[in-house]
C-alpha cells in the first residue's frame, strides 16, 4: 500500500517534468523567434517561472514519492503528504501556466499550491525524522 502511494508522486512528476520540458522547448524557440516584445511580454515571464517551479516540483515529487515508499510511517500519513504533493504542484506552478496562457485569474489559486507545499515539506521533516527503519 505503501509503495503504491509514493509511486503515484513518482509517476506524476515523471509525467510533470515532460511538459516543464516541452515548455522549455517552447520557450527556447520564442527566445530566438520571439523579439523584444515576447522578452518583456507577461507571459514569457509567467511561463518563465511556471518552467523553474515546475521543473523544481516535478523533482520533488519524484524524490518524495520514493522517500515514502521507504518510510516506515502509517499509510494515511503517507497519504496525506502524497496528496499535499501533488495540489502542491497542479496549484502552484500548474496555475502559473495557465496564467501564461492566458488565464490570468488562475494566478489567484497559486497559494493553494504554495502552502500545501509548505506543509508537505513540515510533514516529511517530521516523518523522515521518525519513519526511517532502525539498524541494529
């Protein structure tokens, strides 16, 4: 059970970290194609930062997924932090590109993401602190 929750934040961040590439695929193109104007439109800077915090918690999904599968923690607390994980990232950075595409609203659900990601963060502190199998 345990090792199905944190494949679930492996598999997504895997499935993430491919449309943070593509996105910088795009963004490398408009760079050469783009002009003046797309360097200092909004949404080269919105699908800038949507790129970095997408890259970053594509890794962090991977990472934690494979972390909880190696804890020794009761499986809704696992779960929980799973869950936290991946609003973390579809609110976050997942708002920040549809913000650069042109749905400006969505940048107002960011901080949903934001702070799931904070209290994933304070959740695996404790767990790793605790869950890891003792050596004899």
């Amino acid at each position: 059970m345990k090792n199905e929750i944190g494949k679930k934040n492996m598999v997504f961040g895997f499935s993430y970290f491919i449309t943070t590439l593509l996105l910088g695929l795009f963004l490398a193109f408009k760079a050469k194609s783009g002009g003046p104007e797309w360097h200092e439109s909004e949404q080269h800077e919105w699908l800038g930062t949507a790129h970095a915090h997408g890259n970053l918690e594509s890794v962090l999904n991977i990472v934690i997924g494979y972390i909880l599968c190696h804890l020794e923690v009761p499986a809704g607390l696992a779960k929980i932090v799973s869950i936290l994980l991946l609003v973390g990232a579809i609110f976050h950075s997942g708002m920040l590109y549809l913000t650069g595409l042109g749905l400006e609203a969505a940048v107002n659900l960011a901080p949903i993401g934001a702070l799931s990601l904070i209290a994933t963060m304070a959740l695996m502190a404790y767990l790793t602190a605790t869950g890891f199998k003792k050596s004899s």
